[in-house]
C-alpha cells in the first residue's frame, strides 16, 4: 500500500491484461495516499494530491473509491480470504481453516507492507472518519463470510445463526486491530489472531487466581 509493491494476488492464475491495469492502479491510488498520509496525515491530504501523485484524474480516483476513507480501507485480502478458504479441504474443521487462511494473510501483509499495516491499524483507531467506514464495510465482509460458512455447514447463508457467527468473527478480528494498536503495536499480530480464533473455538477462558 505504501509503493508498488508486489500484489497479495500474485501467486494466483494469470489475469487478463484489464483486471491487471485495475489493480495496478488501486494499488497506486492507495500507496499515494498512504504515502501523503505518513508525511502530512490524514486529515489534510485531499483527493486532489492523491490523484496527481497516483498520476491518475480526480474522476479515477472516486470510481475506484467513493470515499477518501475506503482508500484507507478497501484492499485485496477478502476476495483473497473468501477463495482461500474455499481452497481448504472440505472435512477440515472450520476453525482450522480460519486460523490457517488468517495466518496465511497476516504472513502476506507482513511481508509487504509492515509499516503501512500500523499506519492504517492506527488510522482505524484514531480517525473518526475511518473508524465509522470501518463500522459500515464489515457488513460486506461479514455477507462474504455468511457465503463461505453456509457452503461448509450446508445452512443457508441468510440463516440468523449464520449471519450472528459471520458478524461475531468479524467483529472480533476487527478489535484486534483497534488492540494492537492501542498497545504500539508491541504483540506480534498473527499471535493476536491466534488467540482470537481460540476464543471463537473455546470461548472465554475465565482466569484463575495463581
């Protein structure tokens, strides 16, 4: 996010020259705007200066993204979420799967944009703006989660029981970001997830007193 760096995307079948140049130029939309954000923040950098660094037009800009907050936001990890774990073996537990395709894009993330990752985990707990966008879009990851689940537990994707398990997961890997954050940044953040898919698997542990 920060330059243009190697796409999340790249292991996967070659794609047609269009949806190339489409990524190609989100990816130079948000490494502008991450990089105008670390040098100015975030409320003073406008569309304007993100459009001429990108080197694209105003008018690019907002049909790739409608807001300067979904800048910060939209990526590429959940259509890649959505097929890795379709990609996982049909009899493997489902939680199994989650804490393997969570891992794997933590790996990917840390490989190639470490810096842009807290920028942007502080940006989520910092920025009104951001903060709320954030709020709105897990409904949409959340519908992508509802689709997955559903094809592994043979439900229907808009049974409650689905819809509440999807939001509760998203919900609760969003406030690892905002806690690592909080914290500097100090945890390592796949072990955050870690322990977050064992509270999805074992519930709360209570604490005992030594």
């Amino acid at each position: 996010m920060t330059a243009a760096r190697t796409s999340p995307l790249a292991d996967r079948p070659q794609l047609g020259l269009r949806e190339r140049k489409k990524i190609k130029t989100r990816m130079a939309i948000r490494a502008a705007t991450y990089e105008l954000i670390g040098h100015q923040g975030y409320d003073a950098t406008t569309i304007e200066q993100i459009a001429e660094l990108a080197e694209v037009s105003q008018s690019t800009v907002f049909r790739y993204f409608p807001t300067k907050e979904d800048i910060v936001l939209t990526d590429e990890y959940d259509s890649m979420l959505e097929e890795e774990l379709r990609a996982r073996p049909a009899d493997e537990p489902w939680i199994d799967s989650l804490r393997y395709v969570l891992k794997r894009a933590v790996g990917i993330s840390s490989m190639e944009e470490t810096e842009v990752t807290r920028l942007r985990s502080r940006m989520m707990l910092e920025v009104p703006a951001v903060r709320a966008r954030m709020i709105e879009s897990m409904s949409e990851t959340g519908r992508l989660l509802c689709r997955v689940i559903a094809e592994r537990t043979g439900r229907d994707p808009a049974d409650l029981e689905v819809r509440v398990y999807a939001m509760s997961l998203i919900g609760g890997l969003s406030e690892v970001t905002v806690y690592w954050a909080q914290n500097d940044f100090k945890d390592n953040l796949a072990d955050l997830l870690d322990r977050t898919v064992t509270v999805f698997e074992h519930g709360l542990p209570t604490r005992t007193s030594s």
